[in-house]
C-alpha cells in the first residue's frame, strides 16, 4: 500500500529510526530505500535549525505519549538530499505493534501551492494599494448567499467606519431616497441573466453614522455559471463628491453673477438669497444693516424654504446676542451648529429668539467697513448643522461676491436720501448756478472745439478766402463787363468749395454724424493726405512718423469714418504722452489662415493699419475695459470714454476688428484690421467717378420739397436742364398736400430738415399711399436719426454741399428704377 500511494510514507520507531520508506519518499527527498532504512529521521530530512525541536518532540512523546501534530495535518519544512529546504504538508498517525509504537508520517510537496498562494497574496496587496492610491473602494456580492463585502474605502462612501459590518441592506438603505428606486433598477438589470446590463451609475448616499450625503461613482460587472445564472458581482465605486461640489459651486457662481448684474439692487440680492438658500440647503437666507445709533439691525432682504417665518423689519442688536455681534464687529464669521447648546450662544435671550425664528444653526458673514460693523449676510437652519469647513469658506466667498452690489445699493439709497435733504437748498442756489453751470458749459465747449479744431481754422479760413475772395473777382468784371478769362476765378471759387465740403464731413464723420458711406480707399493715400492735420493735432512735443507698405492692399470703408478713427487713436496716443514722444502710423498687409488671440475675424486677407505711441501703456485691467463705451481713464471732463468704442464699431461694421498691444511705461499699439478689397483707385484715395450723367436727358415728373429758396431754386434748375417737368414746396405739409392730391410724381426730392415734418417723416406718409414711389434725401447735417438704417428699398441718400453732376446722376439713376 506505500509503494501505490502518491504521497511519501515515512515510518519511524519511538526513537526516531527510520522503518519505512516508500518510492514518493526517494523520489521526493532523493535519499534511496536502502540509503534511508535504519537511519535517525533527522539526519536526513530535518532542517538543521528544527533538529532540537523535533528530537524534543520525540522525546516528549515517549515520555508522555503526548504530542501537538498527531493525527493532523501542519505544514512545515523538509529538507532534501541535496541540501534544499522546501516547505511540505505532513498528517502523523501512531501505530502499535508487536514491536511497541511506530509513527507512520505522510508527506507532500506544497511549494507550487505556497508560490500560487504568495501570488495571488502579492496581487491582492497590488490592488488594494493601486485602489487606496487613486481613492477607489471595492465591492464584492456573493449572489446565491447574498453576502456582501466591502473595503474599509467604499464603507466610508456610505458612512460606515472601516470595520463596520456591511450587508445588501446596508447598501439599499444607504441610498438617497431619490436615489434609490433607479439604482435598484440598474442593479437589478445587471444581476439578470436575460439582460446582463452593464452597471454604471452615479448615485447620492446618506451616511449610516454621520447623516453626510456623498455623491458615488460605481462600475461593476456580474458574473454567470454555465447554466446563465448569477454567481457573483463585483465592481469598483469612487467618492466624487467633490467634484460634484465644484460642478455646483461654479454653475452656482454663474447664476449669481447673472442675476447681481440686474440694476435694481433690492430684486438683485433677493435673487441672490434664493440662490444661496437653494445652494445650502438651508431654510432662510437675508441681509441686515446694522443702526448703530439705535443699536438695531434692519433687515430689509430675506429668502425662506417656506418652513420657517420671513425675518424682515427692525430688531435690537442685542437680541442677536452680545458674544454673536462682537465677534461680527471684529469682522469674524459666526458659525454655531446648535444656538442651544453652544458656548457662543449661551445667553438666554439668544436662545429665546432663535426659538421665535425657529432656527437651531447659523452661518453669519459680517461686512465691517472703517472699522465698524455695517452689514450681515446670514443663512439659518432649522435643525442641527455641523457646517464644513468648505462650506464657511465657500459662503464667506459668496458673501464677498454680493457685497459691491449690496453697497452699491446703499451708496444709492444714500444718494437718494441726500437728494432729498438737499433738494430745497438747491432750489435756493439754482438762479445762482445756472449762470455758473452755463458759462462752465460753454468754457468747455470752446475748449473742445479749440482741441479737436484749432489747426483745422488756418485752412477752412483760406478755402473761405478762396470762394469768397473769387467770387467777388468774377462779379465785379463782370459789372465792368470784362468776361474774358472768367473759368479761371470760378473753378477756383469751385475747387476750394470742395475742399471746404471734404473738410466739413471730416468733421462731421468724427462726430459720429455721419452714416457709413462704404468705398473703395487707398490707405496710403488716405493716411498721407491727413500728415498735416495729425502733425497740428499732436503739437511741437510730439514727432510723427509714417511707414507705409509701398504695396497696401485696398480696402472698402468709410473714408470720412477712418480718418475720425486715426484721428482718434492720434489725440489718444497724444494724450498718453504728456511730457512728448513719438507717435508712429504704419500700415501692411496681414494674411490670416488661423486668426490669433483677441481678433474676432474669419480667414483671408486684411489692411492693417497701426497707430503707436511711446507713452505711458496701459494694464491688463485698463486693456479688457478699453471698448467699453464711457470707460475712461482721463480725469473728468478730459474724455467722454466713447471714441474706441466708437472706432471699434468703426471696424466691425466695416468687416474688421480692433486689437490693443500695451505694457505699462512702455506705450501702446491699436491695430485696425479691414478686409482686403480689389478696386481701381484714383490717386486721392477716392473711388473712380463714373463718367458725368448730368448731361443725359431723363423723363418724369419730380417733387422738390426744400426749405431753402436759393437750394430749391438751385436743384429745379437742375431738373429742368435734365428735361424733367419739376413741382415745389417749401415745407413738409405743403409737399404732403401734392402727393395726396392726384397729380402724378415719380421721384420725391427733400431736404431732410423741414419745417412741419422732416423728410423721412414726409417719404413715409406718402408712400402710405404711393408705396413705389422714389425718394432722394437730401441733407446738410445728418441728425442722429440719418442712421445706416435710415434708408428703405428706393430711397438714396446725398449730403449738401454736392456735386451738380452727381447729384443729376443719381436722380436719373432713381428715375431709371421705375
């Protein structure tokens, strides 16, 4: 039977001596049968180190018949021919015969076992590290059974201590109660054989021992026998509370910021409060303002769930309690999780009111302002709350957040209050002042004027000169009957009234009176042709310097518009230069494949022209603020804060875009950016007449409505010359009366400006019942309502003073669309 067993049979007497030694033991120890029968047992597979252990055994044996491994199976150390030590299962069972006791050992080599055992021990310690390093619980669920286990990690997700005892109803209780039908729901799926859904899922728990709510993450997967029934499920789960937090904190900062930008600030901070009390889970949010004459908070804004009563009107300090307000005046946040119990809140009157309000915790922000309690921004619950940590720093966040609103209010509702103190003694002081206030008006007005018009004055006085100086030439040679070589005192006359018309839009278009005439424009051209008006512009301390591109591409604008707009960049930079430097206009042609930072503009070809100065630059802040319209860094009454609006309007209306390069101290650059556009160009940067149409004959019948008699005149002696048959008014309700009577009119001439009804209110009434009909406006000054949405389908525009031939062109142009 020991020769056909696997295992090595080893047979000794009470003293050791080996008796029997099977073909498992040779193979197992290397010792042969003959070499090991008759020999002490541990001389030849004993480790030397267990050698005194094992012969004390064996003596304790005879002497007591007592021994601690008989009869079971231990696992211990052998040792084999070739000196190896290994480790082997042993069971001892005694024999008696006839010779006295015998030990009969049985014996089997569990390295392979104890190896598996230390890998699968590694690969468990592996996982439970990789897992405790990226903050990942584990579960694992025994199906059939229905035992669940847990890591100490995914215990704390349902807040259980780590060896707390965990069971599938743990895990079912453990969830919110919103929660907790569609988890269940998914779980379910995942452990059906006919399903096998995967488990994914986010979910909230309420702790067990702590009452916290988390937010898990949990993945798992369930596992199937051969007859597709669900053994076993096991899964992962992660903590993402806070990231979860972070998500609603930031969504949470969104909407405050929304709704602090309403101008009302009473509706602003009540919108607010609701934010903070739907955010905290609380049952009411307000603000108070301390009296501190009368000692007494007033508290004006108040939020609630609905549970709790509104907190509004005036009550004393004191009953807040004196612990509470002076630590608030020390400007420190009070934060008690149960008014009752608390050492802060120990004074028989702050626990009396807190049952009155039916509030037991408190979170309360104090605004100190000059070293003085101002205001409070509070939040109340009405059960015990341990706030955390995160959550005081998160709310003294927010407080800060509203608190520039909730002062702007107050500085308003002061205002309020001194307008009304003051109002009587203003009325006193207004006869006073008016006069004050009027010249001051006007002192500025004239300094405006001598600023943006003082160079410009030399030259128009000179084109006055001009047209003045040679008409009266032609008009006396005329009496003396000298006719002869007339065409040359006349186009001279004529020229300088071009020039002065050209001058006249200039500033105009600076003013923003204008609307956007969009044209063919050579910037070269352009910026050399104002070289003069820029150098009187900046003065003797400023030296200008031009580096055009020999080859700048063409662009499509309003000339008028960028002039005002280099002529704005100019008095800036100017400006930014108090003590001198030097102003530099530069243009050249970008060409853009992917745009870059700060530019709002598609891919293609643009001009772009640049105006920088060696100034005082500008910050980060001043930079993000620059196109605001009214944002201004000149002292008062030095900057209205519109012009790079106005040129940034300039731009993007044209197609284009505006970019500000600036370090402090060390100047500023604007680039303008126009889109590339292909024309022929005259030298002047002006767009090609066509050819004079004044000449060409037209038909029909024209209304002329003009205030002025000499224009009026002017403009019918025009049409008549043209062939056409003309009808006059000189007022808006006498033009009206012709188009609603039934004499025929195709085209209506009119000056914007009229007494009665200005034109367009004119056009409008007489299309009401000729809705075809053609209208050319015209105007000297185009008021704020000439905008680029003035003109309709069938209406043009002309601004006095114009060209004759231009002015024929049109009209027939308008008469040809019939």
């Amino acid at each position: 039977m020991a020769s056909s067993v696997l295992d090595a049979v080893v047979g000794v007497d009470a003293s050791g001596v080996v008796l029997e030694w099977n073909r498992a033991a040779e193979h197992l120890f290397g010792w042969s049968r003959s070499e090991a029968l008759g020999r002490k047992l541990d001389e030849l597979i004993i480790p030397a180190v267990y050698r005194d252990r094992h012969n004390e055994g064996m003596t304790r044996v005879q002497e007591t018949g007592v021994s601690q491994i008989l009869n079971r199976r231990v696992e211990v150390s052998a040792l084999a021919r070739d000196g190896r030590i290994f480790p082997v299962e042993l069971s001892i069972v005694p024999l008696e015969g006839a010779g006295g006791r015998i030990f009969v050992g049985f014996l089997r080599d569990i390295s392979e076992r104890i190896s598996a055992q230390e890998r699968l021990s590694l690969s468990e310690e592996s996982l439970r590290l990789a897992t405790d390093a990226a903050e990942i619980g584990t579960w694992d669920l025994d199906v059939p059974r229905g035992v669940l286990s847990w890591s100490p990690r995914t215990r704390a997700m349902f807040g259980k201590s780590p060896d707390a005892p965990c069971s599938l109803d743990d895990f079912y209780a453990g969830l919110h109660p919103d929660d907790r039908e569609a988890v269940t729901q998914l779980f379910s799926r995942a452990l059906d054989p006919a399903i096998r859904a995967t488990y994914d899922v986010q979910y909230r728990t309420v702790g067990a021992e702590d009452g916290l709510i988390r937010w898990v993450a949990a993945k798992g997967r369930a596992l199937f026998d051969d007859q597709g029934r669900c053994i076993r499920a096991v899964g992962v789960a992660m903590d993402i509370t806070a990231r979860k937090l972070e998500d609603a904190r930031h969504a949470f900062m969104l909407q405050l910021s929304d709704v602090l930008r309403g101008g009302d600030t009473h509706k602003a901070m009540t919108a607010a409060c609701a934010l903070m009390g739907e955010h905290f889970a609380v049952a009411r949010v307000g603000y108070g303002q301390l009296d501190p004459v009368e000692d007494v908070f007033d508290y004006s804004i108040c939020w609630t769930d609905g549970r709790v009563p509104e907190l509004l009107g005036r009550h004393p300090a004191h009953a807040l309690g004196s612990k509470i307000v002076a630590q608030l005046g020390r400007g420190e946040t009070v934060v008690i999780a149960d008014l009752q119990s608390d050492p802060l809140s120990d004074e028989e009157e702050t626990r009396a009111t807190a049952r009155a309000v039916e509030t037991r915790a408190i979170l309360v922000v104090p605004f100190v302002r000059a070293g003085r309690l101002r205001t409070i921004v509070y939040l109340n619950d009405r059960r015990i709350r341990h706030w955390r940590p995160d959550e005081i720093a998160f709310m003294e966040e927010v407080a800060e957040r509203t608190r520039q609103v909730f002062e702007r209010g107050e500085a308003e509702a002061a205002l309020r209050e001194l307008n009304a103190t003051l109002e009587a003694r203003v009325l006193e002081r207004t006869a006073e002042l008016r006069a004050t206030e009027e010249a001051l008006r006007q002192a500025q007005k004239m300094e405006a004027i001598g600023q943006l018009t003082g160079g410009i004055a030399h030259d128009f006085n000179n084109l006055l000169q001009g047209i003045t100086g040679s008409l009266t030439v032609v008009s006396k040679r005329i009496r003396q009957g000298r006719t002869q070589d007339l065409e040359r005192f006349i186009d001279g006359a004529t020229t300088s009234a071009q020039k002065a018309a050209a001058l006249v839009h200039r500033l105009l278009a600076f003013a923003r009176r204008q609307p956007l005439d969009a044209r063919a424009v050579a910037p070269n051209v352009l910026v050399g042709s104002m070289e003069d008006l820029l150098r009187r512009t900046l003065g003797e301390n400023v030296r200008l310097e031009t580096r055009l591109c020999e080859s700048a591409w063409t662009v499509r604008c309003d000339p008028n518009q960028l002039e005002s707009a280099i002529l704005n960049l100019t008095i800036n930079a100017r400006d930014a230069m108090p003590d001198g430097g030097t102003l530099t206009v530069a243009t050249r042609n970008v060409e853009f494949e992917i745009m870059p930072d700060g530019l709002d503009l598609t891919p293609g070809r643009y001009l772009c022209i640049s105006v920088s100065d060696t100034g005082a630059g500008m910050d980060a802040s001043t930079i993000a603020r620059a196109f605001e319209p009214f944002f201004t860094t000149k002292p008062i009454g030095q900057g209205t804060g519109l012009g790079l609006s106005m040129i940034y309007g300039f731009a993007r209306q044209s197609g284009g875009d505006v970019k500000i390069a600036s370090t402090p101290g060390e100047g500023t650059t604007m680039d303008l950016f126009l889109p590339h556009y292909a024309s022929l160009l005259e030298d002047s940067g002006r767009p090609v007449e066509e050819p004079s149409s004044y000449a060409q004959a037209a038909s029909g019948t024209v209304l002329v409505v003009e205030d002025d008699a000499i224009v009026r005149s002017l403009v019918l002696e025009v049409l008549a010359d043209l062939g056409l048959s003309a009808l006059e008014a000189d007022d808006g309700p006498g033009g009206l009366s012709i188009l609603r009577s039934d004499q025929p009119v195709d085209l209506l001439i009119s000056d914007v400006g009229l007494p009665g009804l200005n034109g367009r209110q004119l056009a409008d009434a007489a299309r009401a019942v000729r809705p075809e009909l053609k209208v050319l406006f015209m105007t000297g000054y185009a008021e704020t309502t000439v905008t680029n949405n003035f003109l309709e389908r069938g209406m043009s525009l002309i601004a006095k003073p114009f060209a004759i031939d231009t002015f024929a062109a049109q009209v027939r142009d308008l008469l040809s669309e019939r």
